[in-house]
C-alpha cells in the first residue's frame, strides 16, 4: 500500500472491467446484498468528449448491516452505502479498490463488530481469485 491508497484496499481481477463489475453484482445479489447504483465512468466521459481508460464504480449496501452504523455514527454515511471501484491501468490490468474496514472503523470509531460487518474482501477476492 502507498500512501495515496491510505484507507484503500486493491486487488487485481483477471477479467475486464465490465465483467469484473457484472460478476461481482451477480455475488451480491446471490448474498441478498442490494445495488444502488453503477457508474460507467468511461461512458460519461465519451458523452462530453473525453477520454477515459474502463472505470465503473458500484454503490451497494445491505441496509440491516449498515442502518445501525449510520444510526450510531451519522458522518458514516460519507462512505455508506459501500462502493466497488473497478478501473483498467494500462500496461497492469484491472484493479477492484474498496475501503478497508479497518479505516473505516478508524474513521469513525466503529466497535470492531460493526467494522466488521462492513469487510467485503472476502467478496472481493471470490472475483479477483
């Protein structure tokens, strides 16, 4: 980890952005986990005119997991709902960055078990393999 990854986990898929991002959707979904949103950062950018390498971001929670945190600790919804950056680094491949629950029990001074509820890395890893 760098210092510019403070708080920020990444791990290397071996798929494409987009099938990174549709996999990890459908582990989601397969878990009850709700997905509020998702982000095609690259077509946003193609609509005005730039370019951008293959981003997408993927806004997903589980409202019984993150309701009592954000009860608890109101500034938490600052990163609640939970988020999936999936982005293409030319020549390296394609990165799955999430916060880590660590930094976010640190953040705001979550009790560890809430912290914990927050950790999607096993998720995460199930895709990066």
């Amino acid at each position: 980890m760098t210092p510019n990854d403070f708080g920020v986990l990444r791990l290397k898929s071996p798929y494409s952005v987009r099938d990174s991002i549709d996999k990890f959707e459908a582990l989601l979904r397969s878990k009850g986990i709700l997905t509020f949103a998702r982000i095609d950062q690259q077509a946003a950018a193609v609509r005005v005119g730039l370019d951008m390498p293959p981003t997408e971001l993927l806004v997903f929670g589980n409202p019984m997991a993150g309701t009592p945190v954000m009860k608890a600790f109101p500034l938490s919804a600052l990163d609640l709902p939970l988020k999936l950056l999936a982005w293409e680094e030319a020549g390296v491949g394609v990165w799955l960055v999430y916060n880590d629950p660590a930094y976010l029990q640190h953040r705001y001074g979550l009790p560890a078990e809430m912290a914990a509820k927050l950790d999607v890395g096993p998720l995460v890893r199930l895709i990066a393999g």
